[in-house]
C-alpha cells in the first residue's frame, strides 16, 4: 500500500452500496474462526516489491515459481513448524484487464499453472495461501480494483482455495461501506478466509475501530514500512501513543497490524532487528516476514524462529502490550505485556525495554517491578528472553536495573512464584 494519496476519494457515485448495507450481520467482533493469535506468515511486498521482470530477474520476479520456492523453504527450515502458515502474495499478480467473464486473473506469464494450482501446492505442503486485492478503482500499482466485483471478487477467491485476502485501499472511497460488504460477502463463501484490511489506514487513522474488528481480523493503520530503521521506530512510537485507543480492540480474532518483518532484509542493524522481533511480539502483532528465505543470514534466521519471542506474540490471552513510561528527552521508554498462555501461568508479564536514540552507547534503565503492575506478594522469576537468562527472583518493589544499546531492546518476562 502507498500511504499517500489515500485520502482523495476518486468518483463520487456509489451504486449498489446502501442494499449491502442492510444485509450486514449483527455480531460484535468478525467470526470466522480464525487468527485465534496473531497469523503468522511470508509476503512478497516489502522484498520483492513489483518485479515482473522474469526475463532477466527470474529468480526474483513475481511468479509462481517464488511463491512455491518460498513454500519450500518454510517447510524445509522449520518457519511452518514454529507457526508461519499463510503464504501471500500482494499487488503485482494480475492481468492488467479482468476476463471477459468480469473475474480476476493471474498473469499468464508469470503464473502459468493459475492461482487454483498455487492453491493445491500450497496446501500440499501444510500451509495456507493468501492473496491480495484493493478496495478501490484500481490497485497501487494500478492492476484492477475490485470496488464493483467485491462479490465476484471474494467468490473467485473462495472457488481457488484462497486462504487469506489482504484488501487494500489506494484508489478508494467509502471504504468502511466496502470494507463491510466484502466481511459479509467473505462469509457468505462458506471458506473461512482469513480477512486483512487496510482501512484504518485509509480513512485517516481516527477510525471507529469497534467497527474495524467487527469486519476484519487484522487491520493496517499506520504508514508502510520501509526497510529502514526510521520507518519501524515511527510505527512503534505510533502503536505507544495510541492516541484513538486502538490497542484495546486487539484480542483473540482481532489484530493491529503494524506491517511485514523486515528482518534479514538490507537496512535493520542486528539491534534494531532484535527492537522489530521483540517489539512485534509486545504488540500481539501479525508476523509476515518479507525476506529472501532462499538466502538469510543465520542470526536474522534464529531471530525468526525464536521460541521465546514466538510464544510472547502468541500468548493465548491476546493482550496487546502497551507503553506505560517514556522519557522524551532521553529516548528511553518502556513498554508491559500481560501474559496467560501454555508458556506463562496466569499473572505472566513481559516488559520491553527500549533505547531509540541512533547514537551513544547503552543507555540505563531502572524500574521496580510494582511500577510496571508486578505485585504478586511472592515474587517473579525473571528471565531475559533473547539469550533465554535466568535474572533472577524479583520482589515487588525489587528494582531491576538494565543497559539498553542505541537503536536497541532489552527483554524479559516476569513470571509470578507460587506463593
Ligand atoms: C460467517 O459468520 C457467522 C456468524 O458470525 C459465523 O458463525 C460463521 O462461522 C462465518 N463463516 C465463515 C465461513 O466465515
Ligand atoms: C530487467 O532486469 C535487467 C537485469 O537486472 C535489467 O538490465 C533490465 O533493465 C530490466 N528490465 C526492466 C524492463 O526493468
Ligand atoms: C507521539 O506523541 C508525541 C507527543 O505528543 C509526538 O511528538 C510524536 O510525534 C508522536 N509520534 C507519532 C509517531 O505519532
Ligand atoms: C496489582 O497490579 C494490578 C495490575 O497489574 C492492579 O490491578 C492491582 O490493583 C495491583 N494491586 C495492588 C495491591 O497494588
């Protein structure tokens, strides 16, 4: 998605929207049965942008031939055993005109064998395949939009064995409308498709995101990320403002979607690629990485696949975490996660501690666990997760003390001792 220019509403006459409209099902939060936890997965978006060109880049270029490649990898290196099930394209796969029948269709070229036969591989290999469309007259990179075929669109999907629809919003307007429609007509398929929207970002961030979680399993809200540090800390820093009160929304079903991992890409020291994977498992974020799985470094590969930052993004009780102190002058900050799942008892914290200045050395910082909401009468066992350290056992009003790298995290959990 290119953030720029979301908010100019193109064409002003909707024909059919006001009939969608009274259909709509009363449920308070979208129930399809899926994104229990934050869905996990690889997209093409950030990595492989809009490369069609197959003739001289075929290793690289949008085609079946790299999505399958991808799927390989994620069976073959342990990403879909620790989790990362959905396999997503983006904008880029379409024929620049629809088929005469009014239905989507894969370029010919670079997706010879169709989207049913990506499908089946997919599926052959354990995972899930996800695609991409745009609720507006035309795609970003201008490939048909699906503003008028929402219908056809999610039925197409659904007769292909789609397993996810990521539904952007360059070229639209009445996005909550369409977003609303395509939910309902996503269901009405039968195929549980797990829904991405875009629509908070679309429709100028201050959204009634009662209404998002009550269409959406996951929703962008903020600008692309770029592979850049600049572009992930502005998002962080967004998502712990949280001026419209989003992180309440985000639970079992639900998510905020601060964009893909850009680990093991080009432009994230290995600090700030730790401040992405641990900061992404404070959020309860979705995690698509967007990364060349044929050629990854091993330390960004480990990153990925870490057990204790995984089970801090999937943790059962769903609870967003949130920044509970920053010191502006400073760029220090520290973020709290409650956490209640197979991994941690009840009464389980994380707490995220962050150093976003891009100079200096590290950085001290110091809080006793009641000032952070840990006030169980027999204490906490504290473990750093990234090297997996026992710290140690920890009072209430135990300060702890850490040193925190520029452009850099510091993480641990709290878990309560029995009393
Ligand atoms: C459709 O919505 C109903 C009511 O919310 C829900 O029970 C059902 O599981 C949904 N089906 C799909 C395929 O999403
Ligand atoms: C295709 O890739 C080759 C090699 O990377 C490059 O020289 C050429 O300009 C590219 N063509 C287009 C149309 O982008
Ligand atoms: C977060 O809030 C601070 C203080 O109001 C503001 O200066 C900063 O720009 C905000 N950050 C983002 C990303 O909106
Ligand atoms: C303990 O912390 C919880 C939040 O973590 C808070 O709701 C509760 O009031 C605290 N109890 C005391 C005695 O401070």
């Amino acid at each position: 998605m290119d953030f720029t220019g979301h908010f100019q509403a193109g064409i002003s006459n909707l024909l059919c929207i006001p009939v969608i409209f009274m259909l709509l099902p009363l449920t308070t939060t979208l129930d399809n049965g899926l994104a229990k936890t934050p869905p996990m997965g690889w997209m093409h978006w950030e990595r492989f942008r809009c490369n069609m060109n197959c003739t001289d880049d075929p290793d690289n270029c949008i085609s079946e031939k790299l999505f399958m490649q991808m799927a390989d990898h994620m069976v073959a290196d342990g990403y879909r055993d620790a989790g990362y099930e959905y396999v997503a394209i983006d904008d880029c796969w379409m024929t620049k005109q629809r088929a005469p029948s009014g239905s989507l269709m894969a370029d010919p070229d670079r997706f010879p064998s169709g989207i049913k036969a990506l499908a089946d591989y997919i599926h052959s290999k354990g995972l899930k395949l996800g695609i991409y469309a745009d609720m507006g007259t035309l795609t970003c990179k201008q490939y048909p939009g699906s503003i008028f075929y929402l219908e056809l669109d999610a039925d197409t999907f659904a007769s292909w064995g789609v397993d996810m629809l990521k539904l952007d919003c360059c070229y639209g307007y009445e996005h909550q409308k369409g977003y609303e429609a395509m939910s309902l007509f996503l269901n009405r398929t039968n195929r549980p498709i797990m829904f991405s929207c875009s629509w908070p970002a679309c429709t100028g961030y201050n959204t009634d995101y009662d209404s998002v979680a009550k269409h959406c399993n996951t929703w962008r809200n903020y600008k692309d990320l770029r592979d850049d540090w600049g572009t992930v800390y502005d998002v962080i820093d967004y998502y712990g403002n949280d001026s419209v009160g989003f992180s309440y929304v985000a639970g079992p079903g639900n998510w905020n979607d601060p964009d893909q991992l850009i680990i093991g890409d080009f432009g994230l020291s290995y600090d700030q690629q730790r401040v992405q994977m641990g900061m992404w498992a404070m959020m309860a974020s979705p995690l698509f990485m967007s990364v060349d799985l044929r050629n990854i470094n091993p330390q960004s590969k480990a990153l990925l696949l870490h057990k204790g930052l995984l089970a801090i993004n999937q943790d059962y009780l769903g609870k967003m975490g949130r920044r509970v102190w920053k010191d502006r002058a400073n760029n220090l900050e520290v973020w709290v996660r409650p956490l209640m799942g197979i991994y941690f008892w009840r009464g389980s914290f994380a707490f995220a501690f962050l150093n976003s200045n891009n100079y200096g050395g590290p950085l001290k910082i110091q809080k006793s666990l009641q000032e952070l909401g840990a006030n169980s009468t027999a204490g906490y066992g504290v473990t750093e997760v990234f090297e997996g350290k026992v710290i140690g056992k920890y009072m209430p009003s135990d300060v702890l003390t850490v040193e925190v790298n520029p452009t850099g995290i510091y993480l641990v959990t709290a878990v309560p001792l029995a009393g």
